[in-house]
C-alpha cells in the first residue's frame, strides 16, 4: 500500500503540539502520519518547514454585488488562487441574497459563478436581505444542501433586518443546526453621524471613521447577543473592531452564550490614521466597521492571545481603487458614495504568522487554531482544518525563516492595490495543497480553474461548539506510539 505523495521531515503542527513527522497521502486523504514513511509517487522534502492544516479563509467577499450593486474585482478564480498563494486550502465567500430573490436563485447563482472557477474547495454563507416567510420557508432545504451558516446586516439601509427579522432568521437557524452570522452596527447612529458630517461639508475619507463610532459596534453586538440569547440560539459575530465589543463577546463566553467571533488584520495592521492619507489614498482604507487605534490594537491582541476570537478572517472585499469599484461614484466622491471595503485574503495569514507567531504574541498551534482548525469545526467542516488520518489532504507547507516585503504582485489577486504594500513579514507559505493536489508551489501555479470542489458542510451541533477552546483529540492516538510528544 503505497503513497500518492509524502511529506517528510517536515515539523507538523497541530491545534495542540508541533510534532516531527512525515505525512502520507492516498486519494486527496491523509493516509498515515508517523515518525518515518517511506516510498511515496511523489516525496516532498519539507526539512525546515513547519507543515499545517491549509488556512480555511472563513470572511471574504468574491463574485459578490455590494449592497448597492458593485461587483468586487475577484471572482472564483483569482479570489481562489490568491486565497491559495496566501497559505489557504479552502475558502467561504458569501452568496448574497438581493432584496426580492429566491434563496434558490442565490444559490443557483453562486454556483454558476463558483463550481467551473475555483482552484480551492469552498463553500457559502448566505446573506439574507430579506426574511419574508417565503424565503424562511426555503431556508431548511439550503442547510440540507451543506449551507449551514448565513450573514445577516444590522447597518446598510439595503441590508439591515431589523431585530424582528434576525429573531426570525435565529429562530430558524436554531432549528436545524445552522448558525448565524452578524455583522454588528447600529444603522441609525451611522446615518444620523452621516447626514451631521456631509451637511458641514465633513467629506473626506477620514470622516468614514467618526462617523461609525465604536459605541455604534458596541451596542449593537450587545444588541445581537441578547436577541441570540432571547431564542437560545448560537450566534458568531463577524469582524469585531472595538475594545468594548470584544468585552462583550468574553464576558458572554463566559457566562456560557454560544457565542463566536472573529476579528481581522487590517483591525490590527491599520487605524483611522491611514484614512488621512494624501488625496484619495485614504479611500484604499474604507472598510465597516471602520479602523480604530493604537490602544485598540493592543486589546484586539490580547483578547487573541486570551481566546475571545476563534478565528482571524481576512474580510477580503476587494474593490479597485477606480471607477469599477471605489470611485464608481467618482473620484471625488463623499466617503458615503465609497465602495466599503480592503483587500487582504493573500496577507491575513502571512500578516498573522509574522506580527503573531514571529512575534511571540501566539504560538504555533493557536495560529492553526486561529488560520483553520476553529473554522472548520465552527462552520461545519467534518474533514478539514487538522492533520490527522480520514482528514482531506489540505496541508501548507511554511518556510519560517522567508523574509519577504509585500507587494501588489505577491498578492495574485485582481486588485490594483494591496494595503499591505511595503510591510516587511518574516515566514511565507511554499506549498499548498488541497485534498492531495498541489494548487501553489514556490510562487507557481500549479492548479486549473473547477478542480475545487463544493463542499457540503455539516449542521452546527452547537452542544458540542468548541467555544474558545480548541477541538480536543487523543493525540498519542491519533499519532501512534512511535512519535515522542
Ligand atoms: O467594508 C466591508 N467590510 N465591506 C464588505 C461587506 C461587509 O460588511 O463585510
Ligand atoms: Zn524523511
Ligand atoms: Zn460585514
Ligand atoms: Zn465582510
């Protein structure tokens, strides 16, 4: 019984332990993890390396109108093959629901734009605009399907539900194992800090900024959380910006809320000081929730460091810094008319290996928890997000020691910016393979558009939510005697 490939000599690292080990692959599965394997059709020397799950990008938005009806610069292609250069061996954009549309349409139509595209496994998060009766009737044939998680707005005046419509939305989703989404703003705040601003004449980008106040994410996480914990219902919420938002989500955790979260780099790589950059360079920095500040930065990170965010996703959003995206209502126009949103699905896990692990912040298994091991159990993936044997063959292989300065280029996306321009990081992903097929290696693509596959996600069995922790499993069991822990 011999290997597809094998991986050897690599350091592999789990949610838990960093192990010397090599790794076999039979038919796209890990076969066999143990302290030496060999033959193999094809051996991977990976002496040096650190050898981890493939990142799960949990937060990104591909192929995706906006609100108003901007199409973000990637497609299931190059938003793909960026994810994979970025250290990613599957990835769960959003299907969005435009107000009016069957949740059969949405679907139908991110399949078509997915299914022949995709170098990487993925799934979706639906976006739900729109909780009338008939789209709740349709909502538990989408989680049959493998769709069990959705994203609802509380701010856009195109999106919001309002809290009767995310009562709803919870109410189902409880029922059968799905889990919700939010991204938490309260609208009215933001629009009455708008039309202030825009009257005097306040249009610069940097006004983007003040005008989503952090109480404005604050009160409205807690507002979330107590319509989830009205219906006992689980609920994960999505970009978390704020020192006080994150207060809420650990205390929450703590009273025992089966509640998620997550935050991103660009939270932790900017603030609202970038939003002053000279003429429209500033408009490269909008995103919502917006950024914040120095002292934020330093609680994002220790609430990372302390378990409050099971994950940190990218929110890639890309719109070009031009007419098709963030000036597709001029170049001069008033930071309300700019495209929301950074490009970032190349970076997080680069940014996140660099300034955390290279920095001591985490350590090398809370960054597997962080890149893909709490996203898979969270969202339902059964098979991926650890090493271990029946587990898919989705597997980076990183050089620690990579020194690299980012650019535009690097980042193989479809955008003409990257914020992340200049940075110098310190550890970069070699290898990256999904379900045993090597998608990127050493800065080449090696992987064709559709050989991603759509992947049918389980339903949330919130009893057994990880929470904070990570999954639990008997190590010495799942790696065999002859592996020194
Ligand atoms: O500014 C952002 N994040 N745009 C993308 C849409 C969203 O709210 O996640
Ligand atoms: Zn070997
Ligand atoms: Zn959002
Ligand atoms: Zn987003």
């Amino acid at each position: 019984s011999d290997f597809d490939t094998v991986i050897h000599d690599g350091t592999v690292v789990t949610a838990h332990e960093t192990v010397r080990a090599d790794i076999g692959i039979r038919g796209g599965v890990i076969a066999a993890i143990a302290g030496r394997i060999s033959g193999g059709a094809r051996r991977i020397d990976a002496g040096g390396r650190l050898v981890m799950p493939g990142g799960i990008e949990g937060h990104c938005h591909i192929a995706q109108e906006s609100s108003t009806g901007i199409m973000t610069a990637d497609d299931y292609y190059s938003g793909s093959v960026s994810a994979a250069f970025g250290g990613n061996s599957c990835f769960i954009p959003f299907a969005a629901q435009h107000r009016g549309q069957t949740i059969a349409d949405v679907v139908a139509t991110y399949d078509g734009r997915a299914a022949a595209n995709s170098v990487l496994d993925y799934s979706y998060h639906l976006i739900i605009s729109d909780p009338s009766p008939a789209v709740l009737e349709e909502l538990p044939g989408v989680f049959a399907r493998g769709i069990t998680s959705f994203k609802v707005f509380m701010t856009y005046d195109l999106m919001n539900i309002g809290d009767g419509g995310m009562l709803d939305i919870l109410t189902v989703a409880k029922r059968h194992g799905a889990l919700t989404m939010v991204h938490a703003e309260n609208n009215d705040m933001v629009k009455w800090m708008n039309r202030r601003f825009v009257a005097a004449g306040m249009e610069e980008p940097k006004y983007h900024a003040l005008s989503r106040p952090e109480l404005a994410e604050e009160e409205a996480i807690n507002r979330a959380v107590s319509l989830a914990k009205l219906v006992d219902a689980a609920l994960f919420v999505v970009h978390v910006s704020t020192r006080g938002g994150a207060e809420i989500v650990r205390r929450e955790k703590l009273a025992g809320t089966r509640l998620f979260a997550e935050t991103c780099p660009q939270y932790l790589a900017f603030t609202r000081d970038d939003l002053n950059r000279p003429g429209m360079e500033g408009a490269k920095y909008i995103c919502s929730p917006p950024l914040r500040d120095h002292a934020t930065q330093d609680a994002l990170w220790q609430h990372i460091r302390t378990g409050t965010f099971e994950s940190v996703s990218s929110d890639h959003a890309p719109y070009r810094a031009d007419a098709s995206g963030k000036f597709v209502n001029g170049d001069d126009a008033p930071y309300p008319k700019i495209a929301n949103g950074m490009p970032g699905i190349a970076m997080r896990l680069p940014w996140l290996f660099s300034e955390g692990v290279g920095k001591a912040r985490i350590t090398l298994p809370e960054f597997v928890r962080l890149s893909s091991a709490n996203a898979a159990r969270v969202f339902g993936l059964e098979r991926k997000g650890a090493i271990l044997p029946g587990y898919d063959a989705d597997i980076a292989i990183w050089n620690p020691e990579e020194r690299r300065r980012v650019t535009l280029a690097d980042q193989h996306d479809n955008m003409d910016y990257t914020p992340f321009e200049g940075m110098d990081v310190t550890g970069w992903p070699e290898l990256v393979m999904n379900n045993g097929r090597v998608v990127v290696e050493k800065g080449v693509l090696k992987a064709r558009p559709g050989e991603g596959r759509f992947i049918a996600r389980k339903p949330v069995d919130t009893g057994a939510m990880p929470g904070h922790r990570a999954v639990e499993f008997d190590i010495a069991a799942a790696y065999g005697r002859e592996i020194a822990p």
